[in-house]
C-alpha cells in the first residue's frame, strides 16, 4: 500500500494523462491521499468535489476537504 506522497503522485500522472478511466482512478486515489493526510490532495479533492470532476458535486464535502488542507 503506498502512502499519501505516492498516491499523490500516482493521482496526479493518472489525471494528467486524461481519458474517463484515468480521470475516474486518479481522483479516487487523490481521495485516498487526502484521507491519508497529505494537504495537497486534501486541496485537489475538495476542487473536484466542489466543480464535480469526476465525482459527484459536493460543497459540504469539498468544504471539509479544504479544511484539511
């Protein structure tokens, strides 16, 4: 199992490399690195909680998420 630095990384080429797929895994990782604790992808995951990229739109959470960061 990686830590919040790998599935940072991880998240972050997945993403970058686009298409549904990569979009889909790379923001549940990004998920992952956030409930890990890394403040980054706490940042990163409230964004796509809070416009809806590749998850479902969610103020309250992505409220919460912006707080850990």
């Amino acid at each position: 199992m990686m830590d919040g630095v790998g599935l940072f990384e991880e998240a972050c080429a997945l993403i970058s490399a686009g298409g549904g797929a990569n979009l889909m895994r790379g923001v549940e990782l990004m998920r992952q690195a956030a409930d890990a604790g890394h403040p980054s992808a706490a940042n990163n995951f409230g964004t796509f909680l809070h416009s809806g990229r590749g998850v479902h739109k969610d103020l309250t959470g992505a409220r919460a998420y912006y707080g850990q960061a």
